[in-house]
C-alpha cells in the first residue's frame, strides 16, 4: 500500500522553475521599496502597506485580476431634454393665430403661467371668429332648406358645422389646458423626455401641414376663378368670383366688398381650422408616442442583464407616469379626435363621390343664378 499510494513530497518541477524566475523580481522589489521608504522616511506600518501594493502591483502582470465593473448611465445634459412646452409651440402658436387654444402663456416654459382668462383678447378673438362661423352655417343651411338636397349641395353644411363644433372642442381643450400642462411638467420633472428629434418632428409637421393646407386652398381659388370666368363673364371679376364660389351668402345677401372679404376671410380661417385639427392631433400623438418609446428603449438596454430592484421599480413608475399621460390627454383632446377622423371620413368619401361623378358627367354646374 505505501508502494502504490504516495504523496508528493514537494512542488513539481516546473512550479520550481517558476518560482526560482520570480524570486529575483520580488527580492529586487522589496528592495527598492524599502530603499524608496528609507529614504521619505516612512513609519514601519506604511513600508508593509508600500511593499505589498508594490508587490501586488508587479504580480498582475504576471497574474491577470478579473475586475467587475457596473456600467452607469452617462447623464443626459440639459440641452437633450426636450419639454411638451418646446414640442408644441409651433402648433399652438398657429392654433392660437386661427382663433383656436385662447390660453395665455404660450411663449412660457413654466406650467404655472399658462392660464386661462375668459377676458383675454385670445378668448373674444375666438368668440368672434366663432360668431362669423356660426353665421356661415347658418346661411348654408338656408341654402339647403331652399334648394333641392344632394351629397354636393349638403358638404358646404357639414364643412361650416363641423367647424364650429370644432371650435367649441378647442375652446373646451384650452379651458383644460392650464392642468394637463402642469401634470405633465410635474411627471417631467421626475421623468425628463430625453427625445431630441421630438420638436423638429413637430415643426416639419406642421410646416409641411399647412403649406399643403394653403396649396389645396390656392386650387381651390384658381378653380373658382375659372368658374366664374365661365359663368359670370359679364360680370366684375372679384363680384363674379365671390358670387360663384359663395352662392349660400351671396344669393340671398347683396354683394359688397367689405362682405366679399369677411366671407373669403371666413372660408380661409375655416379650411385651416380643419386642417390644424388634424395636425394638433399628429403632434400630441408625437409626444405620447416619444414618452412610451423612452420606456420602451429602457428595458431593451436592459435585456439579459441582471439589475437590481430600484431598477425595476423605476422603471415602473416611469410606465406609470406615462399611462397617466395618455389617459389625461385621451380625456382632454378625445372630442377634437373625434370629430377630426368623422371629418375626414366624410369629405375623403365625397371627393371620391365627385371623382366618379365629373368623370360620368364630363361637364362642372353654375351656382343656381345660371350664367349671365
């Protein structure tokens, strides 16, 4: 048994070997530590502390030392951080020039100056220009009590009234506004919205919005100015064109030019109305979207990664946060969504009814007065 079993007496060769390599570089570097110490004059208690990180220090270039290192997010600075105030200024410095959102604060980055004040001159321009909508509605409606009902005959009507609900739906919004603006700054506060493209997003919508808006309106005009061309030639070209392109004004009221320019002003302000409802909406989806899509990229950096319970936790507030936005901004701007989609469902169903339609007949009508 003590033949077959045995036990190694000493190290193996080669541990020998090795250790005979190091012996000289220890030796050599306790040496000129303790020579370095002597010379500062160190107590003995930091010579030890010297010769063992120096020791130490030599020894992992030989011996390599795993390091475990938590990465830590790099803090975003103040220019990255994009508010809701920066995002939709643009769009509500437009809203607020057609009549719509009479809130005060609109150039402010503090939630406690938005306000809104009944006696405000943003509030009796919207009232007026609602007034003047009103009145254009009216007018459609007698046209069609008076005339036979068709689809085309009934689009002026819906166009007239769905801009005055409009309004309405805006004013309601802008009466709510002062408090979904400071919910949502208080849940910036904990949870900053670090999206840079957020506001140049919103700002080439809205340019590319309204210049489109404005596109459609000018071949609209070129259109009725041919119209009237054709139908009233004998007549003065600005009274041919506003009687051709606003018979539910001008068939039952007497042409003047200060009436002229109210009514065109009127249809001016009631197109953009209805484009801008839909841009308001793009833009707000804009925001909610970019809030949900920081959460979202949140938990894809941390996959396969095992983090703590804080992590989590905030990660859950910061969903929390945004789930509370949405479902604000759902129950103050929920109306305007609702008539800016049946809106737009209706007037894209009567272009392509007036699509089949030119296309059977081949020929446009005059307004009711004939030509002359």
């Amino acid at each position: 048994m003590g033949n077959t079993i045995g036990f190694r007496r000493g190290p193996p060769k080669r541990c020998r070997e090795v250790r005979k390599q190091l012996s000289p570089l220890v030796a050599s570097t306790m040496i000129a530590v303790n020579t370095g110490i002597q010379k500062h004059g160190t107590s003995p208690n930091t010579k030890t502390k010297m010769g063992r990180t120096s020791f130490r220090r030599n020894m992992s270039f030989w011996i390599p030392v795993k390091k475990n290192k938590v990465d830590v997010a790099k803090q975003k600075s103040p220019r990255s951080i994009t508010p809701f105030f920066d995002a939709l200024r643009c769009t509500l410095i437009v809203g607020q020039v057609f009549s719509l959102l009479p809130f005060v604060g609109v150039f402010s980055n503090v939630a406690s100056n938005v306000k809104f004040i009944k006696t405000s001159w943003k509030c009796v321009y919207s009232l007026i220009s609602l007034i003047g909508q009103i009145f254009m509605a009216v007018l459609c409606i007698n046209k069609l009590a008076r005339s036979n009902v068709t689809l085309n005959g009934t689009s002026p009507v819906i166009f007239y009234v769905t801009t005055c609900v409009t309004m309405i739906m805006f004013f309601h919004v802008a009466r709510r506004w002062p408090q979904l603006v400071q919910h949502i700054a208080k849940a910036e506060d904990m949870d900053p919205n670090f999206d840079c493209s957020l506001a140049r997003k919103c700002n080439i919508t809205c340019a590319v919005v309204l210049l489109l808006a404005l596109l459609e309106h000018i071949l609209s005009l070129l259109s009725a100015f041919a119209g009237a061309a054709a139908c009233y030639s004998g007549m003065d070209t600005y009274e041919g064109f506003v009687t051709h392109f606003y018979p539910w004004v001008f068939n039952y009221l007497p042409y003047s030019p200060v009436l002229g320019i109210i009514t065109q002003f009127l249809h001016f302000q009631s197109t953009f109305i209805w484009n801008f409802s839909d841009l308001f909406v793009i833009c707000m989806s804009y925001y909610l979207t970019s809030r949900l899509e920081q959460v979202n990229k949140k938990l894809l950096a941390a996959q396969g990664k095992y983090l703590p319970e804080i992590f989590w936790r905030s990660t859950r507030e910061d969903y929390c946060r945004a789930t509370q936005i949405v479902r604000k901004v759902d129950d103050v701007i929920s109306g305007v969504v609702f008539i800016s989609f049946a809106n737009n469902l209706f007037f894209i169903c009567l272009q392509l009814f007036n699509t089949l339609e030119d296309g059977l007949k081949g020929t446009g009508e005059c307004s009711n007065k004939g030509k002359k």
